[in-house]
C-alpha cells in the first residue's frame, strides 16, 4: 500500500517510532502529533520540528 511515511530519527530524535503508509500528510502529522505528545512530553510541537517533520517525510 502507498502513502507517506515518517521516522522520528530522520530529524535527529533516539526514537524509533516510524509511521508507515498514511493516506495524507495531514493523516501523518495528525500520528506524529499524538506520538510526541505521549513519547516526547510535547504538548505542542514547535514550528521548527513541526517543519523538520515535513521535510522528513517521504512518499511510497
């Protein structure tokens, strides 16, 4: 299945959570979000990581 996909350690974090095959980007972030709130203690993510995860994402 295509889609897009995401790795915490591709922006540098010693984490080894991976999203795999999100229909949308706004599907991925959504992941990421409610991972970095429960893993990485962030109640919000920051612009700059916000656009980290961006340019980290990649597509099948």
């Amino acid at each position: 299945m295509a889609g897009y996909r995401f790795k915490c350690k591709d922006i540098g974090m010693k984490c080894d959570f991976e999203v795999r095959h999100a229909s949308s980007k706004d599907e991925l972030m959504q992941i990421a979000a409610t991972h970095a709130k429960m893993a990485h203690n962030m109640q919000t993510i920051p612009q700059d990581v916000a656009a980290k995860v961006d340019s980290a994402i990649r597509q099948d």
